[in-house]
C-alpha cells in the first residue's frame, strides 16, 4: 500500500476575473513508504504547490489525495490539521523557525502540541541533538545561528515529532555545497534508519543525482518519473 497516492490532482489559482494559472495539472502519483523521492523542474513547475498540497497547506482546485489509504484532500481545517500533526514534518527554504524562541524551545513546540510528555519531549530532544552536531546551539536564538544552523535545527523540528512524512521544499537553496551535501546526507539516513518517507524538491543537481527516484515537473504535469 502507498503512503501516498495523487489522483488527477489539480491546483488553479484565479487573480481577478479571467486570469487562471493552472499550477499543478491532473497529476497521478504514488509514493512507497520509505522512498526517497525528488521533485525538480523549472520554476514556475509546480514544485511548491504540489508540496503544499500534499501537507494540506493548499486545498486543490480538484482531484484526490490519500494518505496511508485515508482521503485527506477533503477534510476541514481541524481535521486536516490533527492529520499533519501526527504525520507530516515540514522543512522549509527559509527555515520559518519562529524568532522569539530558542532552538530548544522550535524543536519541542510540535511535541507540546502532540502532548508528549515533558521527560520524553526532552529524552528526544537530547538524542536529535546528539545526532545533528547542534546540543551547543539548544539555547541560542535563530538570529544568532548561521544558515547552515538553522537549517539544521529545522530538521530536527521535523523529524523530532517523529512524522511518517516529511516535506521539504527547497530545503538547500539557501546553503552552501558544503552544508547541502551534510543536509542531504542527513535526510538520507533519518531516511534508511527510521524509514521516514521524505518528498523534496531542489533545482541542485548534485542533489537530484543522489536520489533514487526523480519526479520532473514540466508546466504543472510530470514530464518524467525516474527510478534509478
Ligand atoms: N498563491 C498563488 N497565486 C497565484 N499564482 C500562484 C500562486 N502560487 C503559485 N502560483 C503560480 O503557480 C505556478 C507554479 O508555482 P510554484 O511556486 O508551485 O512553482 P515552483 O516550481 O515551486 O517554482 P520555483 O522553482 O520558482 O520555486 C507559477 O506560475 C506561479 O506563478
Ligand atoms: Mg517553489
């Protein structure tokens, strides 16, 4: 059974009376649990609106989604959110950790809102820390760490919840080749050893070479779907 299957997806967004821009386009997807999969093509493709309706940030103009076989492109905001909480992890190119908090406080707040208790909430906390090289940053501010920092905090937000799926559009864009490489090489073993299914979109080719399946989008349609 997929993890996630796009049926005849469509996103049209409407400015005014007559101006339509068909952004995603009838798109038919599935995607195995623990796959590994990129989304690249032209800006203006589709990417991140194909993402954002996968998570349910968008709603689609028409067309199905299903996660883990439960139809979730129709349900109401409350619903949709209960459902991203307990399985979606977001990454996002300009990290969005919220500035007022510290590093610490960013990775824990999605485990408060799951209600995990305090002394697991910080069990995980200590073991991500560990894992990513950040348990000197836990007290700092997202304004006083580098690109490469807060990104890797990001990541320890979305995988700390401990989400089926993580999303990440662009999660590179703003790194150098160094700190991409580390960030990827990172993805890809939470990928192998908790068999989180990740879906990330990039226009780097060093990146899109490294994964296994490449989704390219071409005006809002796959142009290509390959396996390697
Ligand atoms: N909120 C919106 N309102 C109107 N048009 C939009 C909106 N969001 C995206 N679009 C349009 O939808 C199309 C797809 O945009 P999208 O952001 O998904 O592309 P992308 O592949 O992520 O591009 P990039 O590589 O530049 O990030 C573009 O033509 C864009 O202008
Ligand atoms: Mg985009």
């Amino acid at each position: 059974m997929p993890i996630l299957k796009l049926k005849k997806l469509s996103k049209t967004y409407t400015e005014g009376k007559n101006v339509e821009t068909h952004a995603v386009r009838h798109i038919d997807l599935e995607i195995k649990k623990g796959e590994f999969v990129v989304v690249s093509g032209p800006s203006g493709s589709g990417k991140t609106t194909l993402l954002n309706l996968i998570g349910g940030l968008d709603a689609p103009t028409s067309g199905t989604i299903m996660f883990n076989a439960f139809k979730i492109s129709h349900l109401k905001e409350k619903d949709l959110a209960h459902v991203r909480l307990h399985n979606i992890g977001f990454i996002f190119q300009a990290y969005n950790l919220v500035p007022v908090l510290t590093a610490k406080e960013n990775i824990e707040y999605i485990m408060t809102l799951q209600k995990v208790a305090p002394k697991i909430r910080n069990e995980r906390i200590e073991k991500i820390a560990h894992h990513l090289g950040i348990y000197n940053l836990l007290h700092k501010k997202p304004n006083e760490l580098s690109g490469g920092q807060q990104q890797r905090i990001a990541v320890a937000r979305a995988i700390v919840s401990k989400p089926k799926l993580i999303l990440a559009d662009e999660p590179t864009a703003n790194l150098d080749t160094h700190n991409s490489e580390t960030l990827l090489d990172l993805m890809k073993k939470l990928n192998e050893e908790e068999k989180v299914t990740f879906i990330f979109s990039t226009h780097d080719p060093v990146l899109i070479e490294k994964a296994k399946r490449n989704i390219i989008l071409k005006d809002g349609k796959i142009d290509k779907d390959i396996t390697v």
